[in-house]
C-alpha cells in the first residue's frame, strides 16, 4: 500500500502504518486524518507531537496505558486519561495517533 | 473474570548484538508488561552488556537499542535484577550501567532506581520465587 502526500507516494504497510519513519512530514498526519474522518486540531498535534518525541527518546511507541501515564505526567490529568484520549482519536490513542505520527504500531499493542 | 497475577522473570543472558535474543527479550518484556503481570528481569553473564551505558553500534549494522530499556519504568516494569559475579567476571561495576530508574506516581514522581545488584546465591533465590521464567 501507499499514501500520495505533496506528490511523492510513501510506501505503508498493510495497516496503514508509514514503512520508513523518515517519510514523515506533517501532512501525512493530515492527510491520514482525512482519510479517517477526523479534523487535526491543535490538541490533536499536541499528542502526536509527544508521541514523537518519546520515539525520539526511548525508540519505541508507547502501548496506550504508558501513553496516557506520560500524557497525564507532561500534560495534567485532565489530558492524561482515557476519555479524552479516545475523545481525539477514537481508533484509539496508540494506534490511531502513531500511525498519524509515522510510527510503528504501539509495542504492546495486540 | 478472576484474573491470576503471577510473577514473570526474564532471565537474559546474551550479549546485546549479534543475535537477536536481547531484542527478542525486551520486546516481550513490554508486551507481557501490558498484561498487568508482575515482571521483572535478570541481566546475567554477558546479558549484563545489554544495560552497559554508551553504546553505539555504528560498526555493527543494528538498531542500538538501548534507549529502550528506559522505557520501561513507564511500563511499570522496575525490578531488574543484575549478578555481581557476572559484572565482576567481566571487569564491570554498577557504574558502568544505565542508570535506570522509574517514577512512582503515588509518591508525586519521585525517581527511583529500577536497578538491583544481587550475589549469584540471591539471584538463585529470585528465581525460584517466580510462577514463569524465560530465558534468553
């Protein structure tokens, strides 16, 4: 599979997720939003970004219930829990919001 | 649905690269962690390398990574077990290791060391404590 982004096509694997990490510019997060029904809002890139940057530090997405530990811890409780999470990504926070991030699947995610 | 916790220990023994045994390692590590299991791991004869802070596998065509093991106070996973003898075997001390450590959430994120130095004799004792223990 394949995702067209600013003319290039960027090679996914058979779930969706970018196959070179590299790939990744912001608006393959849109675009995958797009395809998903969703409009990325500020509170939205908020998330993606961290997941980012946790890849960035310890090379691995985070399952979901590390994710929203390390959300709350960074962020406030009011961001750190389930309902808001899902809230934003309702494919689910790990692996909804990895794939927009151009991660891998959430290590501990079955 | 009653749910029985049991006590899950890793035993690695294998240097970090080279094979993929390490890896393997820490990956189920982090998926059994998302079971709500109690895990803990043990680093023993060159299995201690794998925590050896530093590393760079520039010459060796594999992902360092390292980094990762510090990931997994975040998976709750702060019981690590590393033999005396086997550091000392190998011209080691607890310095030359990460310092990994993880966060207790009920005590407002105060840091705690993840690391445990324990004698052979001990680390014999942990391990007949466990339910399960994987070795690789």
């Amino acid at each position: 599979m394949a995702i067209e982004i600013e003319g290039k096509s960027l090679e996914t694997d058979e779930e969706g997720y970018l196959v070179n990490l590299k790939d990744w510019v912001p608006a393959v997060a849109d675009a995958m939003a797009k395809e998903d029904d969703l409009e990325l809002t500020e509170e939205h890139w908020e998330i993606i970004n961290f997941l980012r940057e946790y890849y960035e530090e310890y090379q691995i997405a985070p399952a979901v219930r590390v994710l929203t530990k390390a959300v709350g811890k960074r962020m406030g409780k009011d961001k750190g829990n389930s309902k808001y999470l899902y809230a934003l990504f309702p494919y689910g926070p790990g692996k909804q919001a990895c794939r927009f991030a151009g991660l891998p699947k959430p290590t501990g995610c079955i | 649905m009653a749910e029985e916790i049991k006590n899950f220990l890793y035993l690695n023994r294998r240097a970090p690269y080279g094979t993929i045994y390490a890896w393997e390692s820490l990956e189920v590590v982090l998926i059994g962690a998302a079971f709500d299991q109690k895990v803990s791991l043990a680093f023993l004869d060159d299995g201690v390398f794998q925590i050896v802070k530093g590393q760079d596998t520039t010459g060796v065509d594999m992902k360092n990574f390292s980094p990762t093991y510090a990931a997994l106070g975040d998976y709750d996973v702060n019981q690590l077990y590393v033999e005396r003898e086997s550091l000392e075997e190998r011209g080691l001390t607890v310095d030359d290791l990460m310092h990994l450590t993880w966060e207790d959430e009920d005590e407002d994120w105060a840091e705690k060391d993840s690391i445990r130095v324990v004698s052979r004799a001990e680390l014999a004792k942990i391990i007949e404590q466990q339910d399960v223990v994987f070795s690789f």
